[in-house]
C-alpha cells in the first residue's frame, strides 16, 4: 500500500496496476483512447499524460504507482498538450459525425467537446479509404480509426485471432488485416470484441435494421422474433433502467409495439439443446464416439476450431445452436398452411453477438433450402429500434413472451453466461431438482470468471472431466493442454467473449464502464425468479417433443457437420 497526492490531494493505492487507476479511483476522468483495462498497456495516444511537482510529464497508463508521488491531471499545459492531440487527430480523421452510426457514444467526439476544441487547423490530406463491409457482423471504416490499437490487441489477447495488424509506420500506418484481405476473408470470427473497444465509428456493427422495418411493414409476412439469454439484461442499459436487471418483459412489449406478430425466447430452444446435446454427449460416451464433446452454440468458437483446429471438428456437437433451433422449428411450424394463413414468415433473432450475423448464412442453417433465421439484430440494434419507434421503453408495461416457444426455464437462460450450458446440461444429468442439488450442481465449478475451468463429476459411476472456457484466446491452452497429454476432457464449453454471451460484441458499451458482474448475477436472478430451473420441466417444450418433433428432431435440431 502507499499514498500519492493527486492534485492536492491524499489518494491511497493497493494493487493498482499502473498511476492511471489510481487517478480513476479517485474518481478522475484522465482521457484516453488507448486504454483498457483488459488489454496490454500500449501508451500511445498520450492523452492520460499527467505532470509531476517537478513538471515532468508522463503517461498515466504506463506508469507505476509509487509512494509519496505528487501529480497533476488537469493543469493548462496538459490541457493545451490534450487539445493538440484531439485536434491533430480530428485533422486526419472523416468528421461525419451526424451520420456516424458511433454518435453520441464516441470517445473522439466527447474529447473534443471536453477540451473545447472548436476549430481544426489542419486539412485532412489523408485520401479516403473505401469501407471493409466484407464481414456479416462488422463494418469497418478506416477513415475512422484514430491508431489506438486496441482492435488488434483485443484480437489477439482476448480472442487468439490476430485478424487485425498495424502496417506500415509513421503517417503511413493503417490498421488492416494481413494483406490488406477484407475482414470476411481472414479468421476473424465475428466476435465484434474489436468493435467493443473501438473508440470512434472506425468499428461497427453491420446492421440490418432497414431489412426488418421493411418486413414489418409488408403485410403479407408474419415476422418473428427471438430474444437470446443475455439480450434481457443489457437493453434497459440505454434507457436509464438499472443496470444488469432483466428488462425481458419490456423488451417484449415494445417488440410487439412495433408490429412483430410473435415474440419467442432463445431460452425455450435451449432447453431443448440441453436435451439433445446431453444425449449426443451420452450416446458419445456409451459408445466410444468423438470425445470430448465441444459446445456448438458460439458461433465464433465454432469457426475458430474449423479454421484454426479442423482436426477437431467432428467434436463439435451436431447441435444447432439455440437460435438455429429456434428458428428451424418456428419456420416449420409455419409452414403448415393453416398457421401460415398465406403470410409468408420472416425470422428475426435479437443476440447479443455480432457472430449470431455469420452464424445465419453458414450452409448448416438453412432447412429445406430455406434460411432458418433472415435477420440477426444485436441487443444495441434493439435500443435503436425502439428509440426510433419513439417508444417510452422505461415505462413500459411488461409481456409474456407468445406460446408455443416462449417458455425457457432457469437452466436455458442461464446459458448467456459463461459456464450455464455446463450447467443446465448437469441440472439435466442429474436425476433430482431439489433446491438442494440444484444448489451443489451451481457449486461444480462452472461458475465464476477464472478463463478456463477444470472440474470432474461421477455420472454413473464414470468419471466426466469437464472444461468451461471464456476468452477464445484461452482455447490455444485448452488445445494445447489436450494435445501435450495433460488433459483428458470429456465434455467443453467455450463462449468466445470472456463472461459469456452477456459480454457479447453487440451489446451497448459505454467507455469505460464495467458491466459483466452485473450482467452475470443479473442472468442468475433471472434463473431464481424462474418458475423452473430444468429444462426437463418445460412442458411447452415437452410437448413440442410429443406433438411435433416426431421424425424431425435431426433436420430440425442438428446439423450435418462444419
Ligand atoms: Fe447466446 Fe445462445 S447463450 S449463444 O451466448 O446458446 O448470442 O444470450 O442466444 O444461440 O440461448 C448469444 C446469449 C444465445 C444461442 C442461447
Ligand atoms: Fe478479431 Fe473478433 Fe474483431 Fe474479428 S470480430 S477482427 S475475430 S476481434
């Protein structure tokens, strides 16, 4: 522990990793754009800069906190020194700020704002780049980028994926993938964690809001959505709604408000791919299929192991992912002409995740040659969506979402956080419900934010090793542990953004606001208030099984392959 004054006053640090938090602590917005606190520190902006009693200047960010240090973080020589880098910046920077999808949210634009910068001096001689619209799930606009690096290391420290470089140097340098390829062509897997970092418009998500107001209007189509796990505890962010609370019922009014004919919970077809995964996984085990069995529901993960580990494909379960299901099932139940009442159906699926985009057009999410889910909107398209419908979302009353598939138990909705697919699978596995048990089952080891997490179970007298991930770029160990011999899994779980879904590309950020354990205990009291935790008990599911499925649960359920 030690003290360091900060602009007069006494302010005392413990394990803060660098000046900067503790300026932050004491409750000091220090700019930056190149900071964050989950990334290596690059110090390249210089806008944390700060003086010291002899007027020296350094960067907070890469500064070790030191007792008995004096600082100043707001004299007139920073602000000048901060001003001249927001306007240098502003000078080779495309300044469409009305028309930046980024608006009112962007780092760039708030700094300049707050250090009254009212002119730029500097003619921006930089010649316009053309978009990267390659990817299904981010756009990126290099006339944007203001250099911070944070997408490439975001890639690469938290996803493994290294999709994104710096090349060239000094003015020259540009942010782009490997030969300048497009996005979609690479491995980038769509996880949209360089958009979440991103402090201008230079990354953003690629949307298709036009395409589902068109549909909504044509009367002749019934549109249909879906709202994933972790959509429910993110969306009343925007409208002053407390954070990390489930604003589920809401979001289902104004869905309906805005003209969608039905509106479902991804949380009913993950019950059912907690049925079918766990047969898959007991049908492997009993005879000496592929082991270990790999979750299929991130779609980010999924296309990492094909691109990166295609050895192991045939470990991924067969399972369409919750959303896949869904809307397999949902397209079907309408096509019967009966229900279809001569509209044709248009799936809409509201995700937290920028991948659920590329997700949709891989050739395993089509039945009967027919797109499964048409449109894919992130929790932050949602927010858009009502605020243009003009909609009073934070006094809405709250909905149900429709039968058939709008019943989810406490085990499928937990699957928005990392290591809730283990668990509503165990909740499954293991024959009693009690409160008890389901107790003991949450205290395994799925939980928590550890990266990779190692526990066994006796599942009839068999020892199940289990491994739960959360950062794809962790899943390199997990290879690597499997490969040296120094693991022996049966089962793994990875969700590609570190928490799981709830930390999702495409859910609203705020700069430097900390949501996941608000997010995550929020998704757990979801599973509390809920009416029952096991999938096994949902009987709109139960019967869907019954009544509808016969005969079609491998078309409509799983998939052929990767
Ligand atoms: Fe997820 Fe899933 S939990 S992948 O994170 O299995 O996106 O929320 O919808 O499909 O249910 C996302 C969330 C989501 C699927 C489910
Ligand atoms: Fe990398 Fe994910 Fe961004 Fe692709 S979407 S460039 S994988 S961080």
């Amino acid at each position: 522990m030690g003290i360091m004054t900060i602009d007069g006053r006494k302010v005392e640090f413990t394990d803060e990793k660098n000046v900067l938090s503790v300026i932050r602590k004491a409750g000091i917005n220090v700019p930056t754009l190149c900071y964050q606190p989950e990334l290596s520190i690059y110090g390249a902006c210089r806008l944390c800069t700060v003086e010291d009693e002899r007027g020296k200047l350094f960067a907070s960010c890469s500064e070790i906190p030191r007792d008995g240090m004096v600082i100043y973080t707001n004299t007139k020589r920073l602000k000048k020194y901060r001003k001249m880098i927001v306007e240098l910046l502003l000078g080779a920077h495309c300044r469409d700020c009305t028309l930046c999808d980024k608006s009112g949210n962007c780092v760039l634009q708030d700094l300049a704002y707050r250090l009254g910068v009212k002119e730029v001096r500097y003619e921006n001689t930089k010649e316009e780049q053309p978009l990267d619209c390659s990817s299904y799930s981010i756009i990126r606009d290099p006339n944007k980028c203001v250099l911070c690096g944070n997408c490439v290391r975001a890639c690469r420290e938290l996803q493994g994926v290294e999709a994104l470089g710096i090349a060239f140097r000094g003015t020259e340098a540009t942010v782009m993938p490997a030969f300048n390829k497009g996005l979609g062509e690479t491995m980038c897997v769509g996880c949209g964690q360089c958009r979440v970092v991103c402090p201008t418009g230079a990354i953003t998500i690629r949307s298709d809001i036009d395409a589902v107001w068109d549909a909504l209007e044509d009367p002749d189509t019934r549109v249909i959505a879906q709202i994933a796990p972790a959509v429910r505890v993110a969306a009343g962010d925007a409208f002053g709604l407390p954070k990390g609370k489930s604003s589920m019922g809401k979001v289902v009014s104004a869905l309906h408000q805005m003209g969608f004919d039905e509106v479902y919970d991804t949380g009913f077809s993950a019950d059912l791919t907690v049925m079918e995964e766990s047969a898959e996984f007991l049908n492997r085990v009993k005879n000496g299929g592929k082991l270990p069995l790999m979750t299929s529901c991130c779609p980010a993960w999924v296309k990492f192991v094909v691109d990166q580990y295609p050895d192991y494909k045939d470990n991924i379960s067969t399972c369409r992912s919750p959303q896949g299901m869904l809307s397999a099932v949902a397209k079907e139940w309408y096509r019967d002409p009966e229900r279809a009442e001569g509209k044709r159906t248009v799936m809409v699926s509201f995700m937290p995740c920028t991948a659920k985009k590329m997700e949709i057009k891989r050739p395993n999410s089509f039945t009967k040659g027919e797109q499964d889910t048409d449109h894919v909107l992130t929790t932050t398209e949602l927010v858009r969506m009502i605020k243009s419908a003009g909609i009073d979302f934070a006094n809405m009353e709250c909905e149900e979402p429709d039968i058939p598939f709008g019943m989810a138990s406490g085990g499928g909705k937990i699957f928005g956080v990392t290591g809730g697919v283990t668990e509503a699978v165990l909740r499954h596995l293991v024959p009693a419900h009690d409160t008890e048990t389901l107790k003991a089952i949450s205290e395994f080891g799925m939980r928590g934010e550890e990266a990779i997490k190692e526990f066994t179970i006796q599942y009839e007298g068999t020892d199940i090793n289990i491994c739960v991930v959360s950062g794809l770029a962790n899943a390199h160990e997990v290879f690597r542990r499997m490969k040296a011999g120094e693991a022996n899994y049966h089962l793994i779980e990875v969700m590609a953004c570190k928490g799981g879904c709830v930390m999702g590309g495409g859910q609203p950020v705020k700069a430097g606001e900390c949501v996941k354990s608000v997010r995550t205990e929020g998704l757990y009291e979801v599973d509390t208030e809920s009416a029952i935790k096991v999938s096994d008990d949902n009987a709109d599911m139960e019967k869907l099984y019954a009544e509808f499925l016969n005969g079609k649960t491998h078309e409509l359920l799983h998939n052929e392959g990767y």
